[in-house]
C-alpha cells in the first residue's frame, strides 16, 4: 500500500513539476517565430549565470517560481540572453548574445526586457529585484503596450487609437527604442486627431533640456537659470518632470556645499 502510494505521489509530482518551471528558449529567431504563433511578447533576461549575483537572485526568487509563471506564461515567451564568464557557450550562441547587448544597449545586468514578436523593445527593468509585485509592476507597463499593439493590428477602425495609447504607455527609459511606433502612428494619423504629436514634442523638449545641461555643470547659476527657461516654455506633462529634475539638482548641490563646510558660516 505503501509503495503504491509513493508511486502515486511521485507521479503526480512529475506532472506538476514541468508547469512549475519556466522553459528558457536561447535562440532569439527561434523565441520570436514562437511569439509570433502564440500571439505573445517575448521576456528576454540579459543575464550573467555564473557571476552576477543579482541576476542568480532574480531568477531565484522571482523568474523561476509558480508565482511568476501564474503571472507570466500565458503573457510571454521566455528567452535567456546569458553572457557567463567561466561557463562556456556554444560560439554561435556567445555572438548571437553579444550583438543582442548591443542591439538594445543593455548597460548593465541583470535586465528584464519585453519584446515584441518582431523584436521590438516595450518596456523592462535594470537591476536586481527580490518580489514579485516590484517585478510585475515594472512589467505591466509594457504588457499594456503590447496589448495595445495587437489591439491596432485587428481594429483597423480605431488603429490609430490604439497605436497612441500604446506610445502614452511608452516607458520612459525606452522611448529611444520606438521610432518604428512613431512611424506608424504618422501613417495612422497625420493630422494628429489622438495627440501623439504634442506628445512627442514633449518628449523631445526633455531630451534637449537633458542635452543641454550639462554644459552647466561647472556654474550652479547658470545650470538653474537653464531650468527655469524651460519651466517657463515647459509643454503639457513637462512642468512636474522639470521641477523634479530641478529639485534633485538643488538637493545635490545642497551636500556638496555642506560637505565642502568647514565653519558653522560656510554652512549658513
């Protein structure tokens, strides 16, 4: 009776045991042929296996748990982009990750990106996270945006709709990857009726204010000066990311000064 039962449990474990693991494809043509079947974006872990503790530890503890794969299989294919150090890889491999790393200017590891099935980059993290509700909220973002793309692709009649709420949902720190979205959005709406456009502007607006400031590194006056210019002129949305911006620079110049102070005077 004994026996029989062990058999049993054993059996009902290595059923269980397969759904609760995350199956890692390596061949990035491979993931997105697959993607592209499923109708699911593909989840790409830029990881370093065998020296980069943070990305053993994300694995660990979020990316290859039941509770992840509860959140995740039904969203995405998986795919390792793994650039090990003492564990070899097959050459063909080693260069296929390598120009990955590249092609989506992965600075550091680990990094979660979420991609479409053509490759196109929607979202993702940078660093190590230890729980799963930081992890799904740093992914949802892109999710969105991916199931707004899909929803552009079979509503011809709201395509252009659909496309701009996929660009609002842009995360910041991949708005570099998606001229091929603002592509399609001109050809979905020239004229501007969704507001992509003023969106846009705005974009750019920050990104000259980021450009231009560091060229007032060496004078405080002049590096406030340059956000209050734009302050003035900010466009919808951009005001509070200024001001932001500009409070994190007086905070900072603010220790600098009080380090530097010798004297009870230095310090008022």
């Amino acid at each position: 009776m004994i026996k029989k039962w062990i058999c049993f449990a054993a059996a009902a474990l290595a059923c269980v045991m397969p759904a609760m693991a995350a199956e890692w494809m390596t061949d990035f043509e491979a993931a997105k042929a697959r993607a592209a079947s499923e109708n699911k974006a593909i989840l790409v872990d830029f990881t370093g296996s065998d020296w980069c503790h943070f990305c053993i530890v994300l694995r660990r503890r979020v990316l290859d748990t039941p509770a992840f794969a509860q959140y995740g299989d039904d969203k995405f294919i998986y795919l390792e982009v793994d650039l090990p150090r003492t564990r070899p890889l097959p050459k063909e491999l080693m260069a296929q990750n390598n120009a990955l790393v590249k092609r989506y200017g992965v600075g550091g590891f680990p990094t979660i990106m979420v991609l479409d099935e053509k490759g196109h980059a929607l979202g993702g993290f940078t660093g190590g996270m230890t729980r799963l509700p930081d992890v799904i909220k740093s992914l949802d973002p892109a999710w969105q945006v991916f199931q707004n793309l899909k929803a552009a692709e079979t509503d011809s009649a709201s395509r252009a709709e659909h496309l701009a709420a996929a660009y609002a949902l842009y995360p910041d720190s991949h708005r570099k990857h998606n001229a091929w979205l603002q592509e399609l959005l001109e050809a979905a709406d020239p004229e501007d009726k969704t507001g992509w456009k003023t969106t846009r502007a705005a974009e750019q607006q920050m990104q000259l204010l980021q450009e231009e400031l560091p060229r007032y590194i060496m004078s405080r006056q002049a590096m406030l000066d340059c956000y209050d210019r734009y302050l003035a002129e900010a466009l919808p949305g951009n005001r509070s990311r200024i001001l932001v911006l500009k409070s994190r620079y007086l905070n900072g110049a603010a220790v600098l000064v009080l380090r530097r102070a010798r004297t009870v005077n230095d310090v008022l």
